[in-house]
C-alpha cells in the first residue's frame, strides 16, 4: 500500500495543558474528509497542526503529522484572508510567482485559469477590485484560487462556508467537489455541522473534547452513528439543499 498523503499519529496539542489528545487519522490522495465536532472540540487546532500554524503559545507535544504534499489552508474568513488594500488580481499574481515559482507572463496566464477555474464571474473586470469590493462568496472563490496558486495536493478547509448565506455556501461546496474532481485535489474539511461534512466528504472523523471519539464512512455516520455524540450531532442535521433549488431562490444566472 503506498503512503498515505497525510497521517496524523497519536497527535497532542497544548497549550499550559492538554488541548488535543491522541488524534490519529489519514486521508489519501484526491480524498475528502471532514472533521465534526462542537466547538473547543480540537478541529482548528488539529488542522494548523498539519501545517505547523498553531498559535502562539500552543505546540505539538506528542505523536506525528507526516505530510507526504502540498497543502493548503482556506479559513472561515475571506476578507481577513485576503490584504484589504491590494487588489484581488495582483494578489493572486504575487502567489503564482512567489509560492507558484512563475515568471511575470506566466504567473499573468496562471492568475487568470485560477480565476477561471474558481468561476470568479467577470474575472477581467474584477482583477482591479479591491476585497471590499467582492461579495463573501466571491472573495472565497479568490481565497481558493490562491490556495490553488501553490499546488497544493490537499485544501484544508477550517469551515470555509460557515460565513456564507445558504445559497452561497451551496455554491462553493459544489465548487471544493468540483476541484476535487478535476484537480484531484484532497480535502480535509473541517465544520461543526454534519450536514455539510457530509455533503462534501466521504469520511468523516467527530471529535469532542479534544479527542476523536468515532470514525468511519459518512453512510455508516449518517446511518448507524455508534458514540452518543454523533448520535447528538446527527438529531442536528438538515440536508444541504440541491443546486436547482438553491438556483430557484438565487436571482437568475448570479454567481456570489
Ligand atoms: N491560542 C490558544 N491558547 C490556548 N488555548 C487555545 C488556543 N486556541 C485554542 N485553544 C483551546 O483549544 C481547544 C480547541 O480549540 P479549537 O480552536 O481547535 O476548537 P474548534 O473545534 O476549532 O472550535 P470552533 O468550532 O469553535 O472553531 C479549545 O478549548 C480552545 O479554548
Ligand atoms: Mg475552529
């Protein structure tokens, strides 16, 4: 068997103690898996393990994160993601040449495919905009395009969609399946709320009180959850509903 992309051993964080104890879990090339868990149950801490993020104070203090790829994080908030005086197509630039490794012309071409590749509607109108100026939905397409500036092998998504009114959130979950798809890019997706985990991964991991305490595919957590926990979550979820819907609420052929 060839070595998984990512695979998190007996992981703990702490701070002046224990903040995530014993997490272990892996996610192979081009899969989606998503971390549930209410909140202070370990999820971001867990995620900016991964690429040695954590805050200032907090540390990995046992077990293992092996990495085998690129990755590449996208928070909850694009606009504090993104440099507010700067506009959209001259940051996406910056990473295509920076942590792209493009020359001008190249990281010029590559800039606008990324936007292409996100749906940004009306990307040559838009290079010039400033963040402000995009709506939440679009900024998160731009937050994406970044990410994918670098290559990355796997996204890790800290509640990407949590910001975003209904019909958005729907729009970039189809987008993360769509780059999937196409990109084979994996996710690990972090959301306190299952219905989305499971709209987007094929497997989830719960966590609570800084450990995992259930893991298997999402049919078998949708329809056998085995920890009470789960059990507890799942009397919360509500399906995400379908793009047609979605697309009868939104106004007609608008992107956000
Ligand atoms: N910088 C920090 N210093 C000390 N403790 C922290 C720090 N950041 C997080 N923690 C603690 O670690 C625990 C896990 O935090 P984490 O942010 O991973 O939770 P989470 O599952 O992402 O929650 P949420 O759903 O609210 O985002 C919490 O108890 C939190 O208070
Ligand atoms: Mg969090």
């Amino acid at each position: 068997m060839s070595a998984p992309l990512l695979e998190v051993s007996d992981l703990e964080i702490s701070a002046t103690g224990p903040l995530v104890h014993g997490v272990g879990f892996r996610v192979d090339a081009g899969e989606a898996v998503g971390i549930v868990g209410e909140s202070g149950s370990g999820k971001s801490l867990t995620l900016r393990a991964v690429i040695d993020l954590l805050p200032r104070g907090v540390r990995v203090t046992g077990g293992e994160v092996a990495l085998n790829g690129r990755a590449a994080m996208v928070f909850q908030d694009p606009l504090a993601a993104l440099d507010p005086l700067m506009s959209i197509g001259a940051q996406l630039w910056e990473v295509c040449r920076t942590a792209g490794g493009l020359d001008r012309a190249a990281a010029l071409a590559r800039s606008h495919e990324l936007l292409r590749i996100v749906h940004l509607p009306d990307p040559e109108r838009r290079w010039k905009h400033l963040p402000g100026q995009l709506s939440g939905g679009q900024r998160q397409r731009v937050v994406l395009a970044i990410a994918l500036a670098t290559n990355p092998q796997i996204l890790l998504c800290d509640e990407p969609t949590t910001a975003l009114d209904v019909t958005v959130q729907r729009q970039i979950l189809d987008l993360l399946a769509e780059l999937r798809r196409e990109l084979s890019v994996a996710l690990l997706f972090v959301s306190h709320d299952l219905a989305v985990v499971a709209d987007v991964c094929s497997r989830v991991i719960v966590m609570s009180a800084g450990r995992v305490v259930e893991e298997g595919s999402v049919a078998q957590i949708l329809s056998a959850p085995r920890h009470p926990y789960t059990k507890m979550l799942l009397g919360a979820v509500l399906p995400i509903p379908p793009m047609d819907a979605v697309a009868a609420l939104a106004a007609p052929g608008e992107l956000s």
